[in-house]
C-alpha cells in the first residue's frame, strides 16, 4: 500500500489530522493496533478550548457538539471551602465548552466513516523504519498476514505507550518528566451536576474536582495516593470523601448514586525533545503529557495536529519545507507553556506529602493572591481558556 501520509493511533490527534489532511487533498491513512470499540471506550475528559472548538467546527464535525456541548464562562476554585470565581468572559472575554473526548472521537470517527476515507484497527506488530530518507514505511500483522505501508511522512499520534517515540533512538531525543506522588480516582454517574460549572477543590484531606460530561451525567475525582487500588474505594466511601473535602453547600447539594465507571488515573508532567525526527513527527501524547488538572491534553494534541497539518499542506501545495523544518519549535514552545500552567494548577490545588505547614501556607498566599488581584485572575483565565501569543 502507497499513501502521503501514514498515521499511527485513531485517537482524537490521529483522527483530526486524518481529517484536516483530507479537507486539503492529502492521501492519508490511519493505522490504529486497538479496535474502534476500545478506542471509543476510552474515559477521558473534555474541556475544549475555544480555538478547538473552532477547529472541530471549521471540520465540519460540530453538529453533536453545539447542541450537546455546555459552554463555561468560568470556573469555581475552593481553599479549605472559601470559594472564589473565575469568570473568563468578564476578564478576557473567551470561554471554554464541555464536551466530552469520546464523543469527540465519536464524531472525527463517523466523518472519516462516511468519507470513505481509509482507517485499519486492530493491527498489531506495527514498526517503523526509515523514517530518516524519503521513503519511511510501517509494517504491521492484520487478520494473520503481514502488511506494509511505504509513505512521505509518518504522524506518531499513538500515545505514551506507542511505537512512534519508542521507534526514535535514544541518543536523538531528550526526556523531561516529573511523577507526582499521587493519582486521581475518577466517578461517573448518571445524576445532573452539583454545579454549573467546574469546581476544583483543595483541602487538607486532597484534591477534589467536580465536572460533568453532560447535563444529567457527572464526573467527579478525588485525590488520592498512588498507592490506592480502585478495588478498595467503595462507592460510599468515595462519596463521604468527596463531600468532606467540598464546601459544606456544595457537599450538601451533592446527588450521589451508583457509580457507571471508576478509575485511578495517575499523574505526571512528561515532554519529549525534539518532536521531529526525519520524516516522523510526534504529536500529542507521544510527545508530552500534563497533569489533568488545567484541562489541556486534548487541546495539546488538537493544537500539535493543526500545526503539522498546516505544514503538510504547505509542502504538498506550496512545494515549501518551512512549515516541517520548524514544527519542533513550535510546538514545544506551546508546550513548555501549557506544561508550566498545568504543574501551576496541581500545585495549587493538591496536597503533597513533603508540603509540610510551610507549603500548605504557601498555598494559602497563592489563593489569596489570586482573589485579591485581577491580574492574577486574567492570567489563569488566559492561560485556561487557551493562550495564543
């Protein structure tokens, strides 16, 4: 098999690129080792920044989005139960919507269905090679035989885990990456939202986040060690956590009910250098992750994607190698940005085992400061809701 393009994971990274590159009359092809039912069965978050939300738009993949997406002028941020707004549209004049990752994968994955527009699942044994010349190829084993694909380029959007940075040699790429020494315990539950907008707490006990994925079905999260086995939190027990580390009207207004999933997601800080190797580019996750938090892994790898997309498109329609030659730098300028705001968030808002009294007063100041300072408030406000210099 021939294409322009080769790209490895049907994630939301992989599949807006698939479409962005086939809205500009490039040849693409998407090769994904899970199938399309694991992939949708993924839990994941989803606040869009507006500049996603445009794109998904200009994609013409929005029709589910604007009428089941909730728009968020703000968030509510909580010390210890004081509570304190952060009103976006007062301050810089953007918002963000509520839209979940899977239903974004969802809708990226029916387009590209009723394009006709080629997706391989479930191929497993997918390498890499030659990636540094002209002519890459991927090679990989489907319904029992082995395949192979020669392309242009190859787009690594296959994750943490993925072959597309483990393809690339050591002595090439740099590591930068911080484990914290705690996760988040994820609920969902069909009962309407405690709030209208997002709550991130903190509180001596942990970190706690109030979201939602729709107007009747919420997700709620709870710090915890990352010690903790999701078999040992019952759903009673994560509610009376939940609660005690709210404010006591919030808590009290709380509709808890049986839990549809439970997880224990673990946080860490993680970018790789370069993101360009020859002729492979790394995008989203297999180049950089950020504690959830500031609400930013999605948009990351919606922002890396439109990047290369971009410059694809200028190489194929322009015959110009500018956009390629600087897709590293742009993108880890984006992310060095969005890494410091996310580790700005979970040092905020979590509680470290070695903070000690001096770090939780610290943490007090810093709450303080940003009630008391507008300024402060627009620069979480823009860092939030996506910054673009």
């Amino acid at each position: 098999m021939r294409t322009q393009v080769a790209i490895i994971g049907a994630g939301p990274a992989g599949l807006t690129l698939g479409r962005l590159l086939e809205a500009a009359g490039i040849d693409a092809v998407v090769i994904e080792r899970r199938s399309a039912d694991y992939v949708l069965g993924r839990i994941r978050a989803g606040v869009l920044e507006q500049s996603s939300v445009d794109l998904l738009r200009q994609m013409g993949v929005n029709q589910r989005m604007d009428a089941e997406g909730i728009f968020h002028d703000g968030v509510e941020l909580s010390f210890n139960g004081d509570m304190l707004r952060i009103n976006f549209q007062e301050l810089i004049g953007r918002r963000v919507m509520v839209y979940g990752q899977t239903e974004v994968t969802r809708d990226l994955m029916d387009a590209r269905a009723a394009s006709g527009a080629k997706s391989i699942y479930e191929a497993s044994n997918v390498q890499i090679y030659d990636f540094d010349g002209e002519t890459p190829r991927i090679t990989f084993d489907k319904d029992g035989q082995s395949h192979q694909i020669e392309c242009d380029f190859i787009a690594g959007c296959d994750g943490f885990h993925g072959v597309s940075r483990a393809s690339v040699p050591e002595k090439a790429i740099s590591l930068f990456e911080r484990i914290y020494p705690f996760g988040w315990l994820g609920v969902l539950v069909d009962q309407p939202p405690v709030a209208e907008e997002l709550i991130y707490a903190h509180h001596e006990r942990g970190f706690a986040l109030c979201s939602m994925r729709s107007h009747s079905r919420s997700r709620y999260y709870v710090q915890v060690g990352s010690s903790e086995k999701v078999q040992d939190w019952s759903d009673d027990r994560f509610w009376d956590e939940l609660r005690a580390r709210l404010n006591p009207e919030i808590a009290e207004s709380l509709k808890s009910g049986p839990s549809i999933e439970k997880s224990i997601a673990p946080l860490r800080s993680f970018v790789a250098e370069p993101v360009r190797f020859g002729r492979l580019f790394l995008t989203g996750d297999a180049a950089h992750i950020v504690p959830p938090t500031g609400a930013k892994g999605l948009n990351m790898a919606i922002h890396d994607v439109a990047e290369l997309a971009t410059a694809l498109s200028e190489f194929y329609g322009e015959r110009s190698s500018a956009g390629i030659d600087t897709y590293s730098a742009r993108v880890l300028e984006n992310t060095w940005r969005t890494e410091r705001f996310s580790w700005w968030m979970t040092q905020l808002l979590h509680t470290f085992p070695d903070g000690g009294d001096f770090g939780r007063r610290i943490q007090r100041a810093d709450f303080d400061y940003l009630g008391a300072s507008r300024i402060a408030q627009q620069s979480l406000a823009e860092n939030y809701t996506g910054f673009r210099p």
